[in-house]
C-alpha cells in the first residue's frame, strides 16, 4: 500500500495547519514495510506543533488496541518506532513545559493503555536475550522506555512530576499478564536507575517479592536491571 499524496491544510490566515488525526494515523500504520520514512511527499505532514503531538500520541496510545487492530504487526511495529523514537520526534513534547501538564500527564498515562495492547498481542519471547520466533511487536515494546526520549531528571525540579508519574506507569506494567510487558518496563526501570536508585530498588523488590513463580530468565534481567545493569 503506497502513501496518498500529500495535501496541506490551510487556516483562514494561511497558516498551515496540523494534518488530521485520522490521515496522520492512516500514513504512518498503513505504511509498507521498510518503505523508508524521507522523501518528497513526507515534508509536510509529520511537523506537529508540540501541543497538537501529544494530543495525537495520546490518542493513539489511548485507543491502541482498537485503532490499531487493522493493522499488521509488522505495521504497528514499524509505526511506533517512528513515532515514539526520533523519526517524528512527538515524544519530545512530554517535556515541553509550554504544554499544560494536565495534557502531558494524560499522555504518560495513556502509555499503560498502550502497553495493555502489547499484552494482546505481543508473544511470551523475552528479547533481551533474543528469544526466537517473537513477534514482530515485541521490539518496540521491548525498546519503548530506550526510544522514547524521556529519561530521568532528579537534578531538575520541574521534570519531577514527569518523572515520577512514569516511573508509576512502568510500575503499573510489571503487573499485567504479559512477560513481554514486564520485561520492557524491568528494561526502562534499568536504564532509570542511575537517576532513581532507591526507586528503582524498591519497584523491583516488590515486583519480585509479589511474583516469586516468574520464568528464571525474567527474574534474573528484574535483578540485573535493579542495580542497572541492562543495555
């Protein structure tokens, strides 16, 4: 499937304005695979002002399970690296202090909505070690806390409800049903302990503590990932 001309949008003064969130969603989840994302008809469309990003990734995340289930995994996947990682570079506005922090907390908690469908339809294969025959969404879902560019800020006070508020959501996620889920959120937990270390240790401790039946392989990358020893 080949992506629709690309038609811009006007105001009444001229400005351009954002592309629609159902056009924005169809070019980037109905993309063919390894189509490329830059190219001529990809340079007017995907610069959302920060306010209408976050907006947009919200509903996404919020409505992943039913927006998405027309799409291929391999679709999914793809459009979630480019819009959670740098290719659209929409998550950057979590940390813009312009944007209402009202909108911004929505957007960090309709992350748990996002993984919720991960639960759906990831498979139980853990990719820090590279289990064979996952499917194709465990990538992103394993990589989502690497991508996504927001990470630990304690020497900045104006980012410590931002912080806090996902480290709650990555808390949350070690408790769904899903070992591809817990394993993204033990990953990001990893990469967050230089920032938060006594956090970290007590999220992990408790998730431990409260599953002591998890595969041998999961319990080791919790305890690897509590003193931050994760890639």
């Amino acid at each position: 499937m080949s992506t629709p001309p690309t038609t811009s949008v006007h105001d009444d003064k001229g400005t351009p304005s954002p592309i629609p969130f159902d056009d924005w969603v169809r070019r980037i989840f109905s993309r063919e695979i390894d189509s490329g994302w830059w190219s001529p008809a990809d340079t007017d469309w995907d610069d959302l002002p920060p306010e209408v990003a976050i907006d947009y990734l919200t509903q996404v995340f919020e409505q992943s399970s039913q927006l998405l289930q027309p799409y291929s995994d391999e679709q999914v996947d793809q459009g979630l690296w480019f819009i959670v990682g740098c290719g659209g570079e929409y998550a950057y506005a979590l940390t813009n202090l312009d944007i209402p922090w009202a909108n911004r907390l929505r957007c960090v908690r309709s992350i748990l909505r996002l993984f919720e469908m991960f639960t759906a339809r990831c498979s139980p294969h853990l990719s820090h070690s590279d289990e064979p025959c996952a499917n194709p969404l465990n990538s992103i879902c394993y990589m989502f806390w690497d991508i996504v560019p927001v990470h630990g800020q304690p020497s900045e006070p104006e980012f410590a409800d931002l912080d806090h508020s996902l480290l709650a959501v990555m808390t949350e996620i070690l408790s769904l049903p899903s070992d591809a889920s817990r394993e993204s959120a033990l990953h990001g937990l990893g990469h967050w302990q230089s920032a938060y270390p006594a956090e970290v240790e007590q999220i992990i401790n408790s998730f431990l503590a409260a599953n002591p039946t998890i595969r041998p392989e999961l319990r080791l990358y919790a305890e690897q990932a509590r003193s931050g020893n994760v890639l």
